[in-house]
C-alpha cells in the first residue's frame, strides 16, 4: 500500500480529478504462508489493532505530524506514519491468510467464536485478546522533543512484539514477513533519534522550566532492607553516576531529598529553535519568542512555494 497527499489545484476540473489519498493495490512486502495457524493469526492481531501496532503507530505520527511546526521534522513524521499504515496492509494480509480456515473450520473457529461469528473470521479494530482499539494508545504531547522520545519507546515496543511473535511460528512466509516489518522498527527508531538529536537540545532538557538545582541530582532510596531471596540495595550508574548520587530516607537516619520552595523560572531551560510553541500564558516570554520563528519560516516556506493553493 502506498498513501499520496496532494494539494487541490485552482481550476476545479483538475480539483476534481485529484484524491486527496491515493491507495496503491500492491503490499509494501509481498506475504506468503504455508499452513494456515487460526490461533497464531489471532496472536498476529496484536500488531494489528493492539497498543503497540500498526494502526497506534499510523495514527500516533500522523497526529504529531498534523501538530508540528517543524517543517523538517513534521516530513520526518508523516513520512513514518504513512510507512506505518504500509506495515497495517501488511500485517492485516498476513493476519487474514492464518484466520481463513475459521471461515469454515468449526475447529478453527473455536479459537475465538466471537471473531467469526460478529466479525466474518478476519481482521477487525482489536487486539489479540478482543480488545477494542482505542485513541487511548497514542501519546500526542504537542511538544516536538517530547513526542520524538515516546516515538522511539514505540518503536522499542513493537520491535520486541514483532520478536516474540517470530518465536511462536515455524511458518517460513510468516517469519519472513514478521522480519521485515521488525527490521523497520528499528529503521524508524534510528530516524527518530536522529531527529532528536539534531534539535541539538542537552539529552535531559524538556521544555522551558529547568528543574530545581540539588534537587534534581539526588536518587532517594526508597527500597531497603534485604528481602528473603537476598535482595539488597545496589549501587550503580542509575543511582551514583552522570551526575546524579544518593540520598538515604530520614527514616533510615538520612538526609531526605532537598525539598526547600523553589519558585518555576520560565525560559531557564535550555530549548531549540525547532521546539514547539510552549503552552500557557505565563511563559516570560518564550512562547511568542518560539512562535514568531515558526511565524517567519512558515512565510519563508510559502513565498518559495511552487504549488498554488
């Protein structure tokens, strides 16, 4: 499957004649099985209509797309969502050729009687466990650093799904498929970080407020003691290292964490010119700051435009 957008022209004959999206017939990957495994193509609907699938993934850059200022990285995350719509027809191809015997198999359709009875034996909006989908997967922030870094917690999880599911098939086509489109979890990620590095923001700076001094530098211990399977409190990079050390409870006679008032400082934090507007009426400034740079790029952008709309 492939997606086009296209701007409407002037003249309303060639309005007419143009979609706004444009579906290709052929699959992004060709999928082949063998035997057909009704109860493994129910575990495929994970990746279907799942928390961590296709459709969320399609869905959660399209929207972060729509929202983002950046020119440059709002292309990064179209072009990814529309990937991810590729990767749908894909996996809902595969998905239907494991659930066709439940058609007419009455064994196989005992595998999940509701699917064929409400749904006809293929694939629908749900997980693998009858799950509806719901919005509620995506994370949609507004805020452009923010939404990088969920994008490549998502792409993490999906990788590790597409992994387990290659592990409870012996079908060769199936295996194959599920390779590619786990491959491209990792392509995805790769891109995502690279766009979030490219902010050129320090690898801990969100937003506009920086955190409170002291405060943002102690680990608390709040596990202690030794538990019956010899479980103890460990030292690591996590709690004495980059930066950070720890603090022992009070209860345990120790310091406590640093909890003297300290009053939000707007437009302390260290921010890109490709961060997203901040949010609020009270920003000292920064949120007209970040808007009129969007303002002046966006004019930029449309006196260089060549298609007229």
């Amino acid at each position: 499957m492939q997606v086009e957008g296209a701007v409407a022209p002037n003249d309303p004959a060639e309005s007419r004649a143009q979609l706004m999206y444009h579906h290709v017939k052929k699959l992004m990957y060709t999928v082949n099985i063998g035997e057909a495994d009704p109860r493994f193509g129910k575990m495929l609907l994970e990746q279907f209509g799942g928390a961590n699938g296709e459709l969320a993934a399609a869905m959660q850059y399209s929207i972060q797309g729509f929202n983002c200022e950046d020119p440059a990285r709002k292309d990064l995350l179209m072009d990814i969502g529309t990937e991810e719509l590729s990767h749908l027809e894909v996996i809902g191809a595969l998905t239907r050729m494991h659930l066709k015997p439940m058609k007419s198999n009455r064994e196989a359709a005992e595998a999940d009687p509701l699917m064929v009875i409400a749904g006809g034996g293929g694939v629908g909006l749900y997980d693998s466990m009858g799950n509806a989908w719901t919005a509620d997967y995506l994370k949609v922030t507004g805020d452009l650093a923010v939404d990088l870094r969920s994008n490549i917690a998502a792409e993490a999880r999906a990788k590790i799904v597409y992994e387990r599911l290659i592990a409870f098939t012996e079908d060769k086509g199936s295996k194959e498929a599920l390779q590619f489109l786990m491959t491209r979890e990792i392509t995805h990620m790769r891109a995502f970080t690279a766009a979030l590095e490219s902010m050129e923001k320090p690898q801990f700076a969100v937003g506009i407020i920086e955190p409170t001094p002291v405060l943002v530098d102690q680990f608390f211990n709040a596990s202690t003691g030794e538990s019956q399977y010899g479980e103890t409190d460990f030292n690591g990079p996590w709690n004495s290292g980059n930066g950070l050390h720890t603090v022992q409870s009070e209860i345990k006679g120790g310091e406590g964490l640093d909890t003297k008032p300290y009053m939000p400082k707007p437009g302390t934090e260290k921010t890109s010119p490709v961060d997203s507007t901040p949010v609020g009426a009270n920003t000292d400034g920064v949120g007209q700051k970040q808007a009129a740079l969007h303002e002046k790029q966006a004019r930029e952008m449309a006196q260089g435009a060549k298609v007229e709309v």
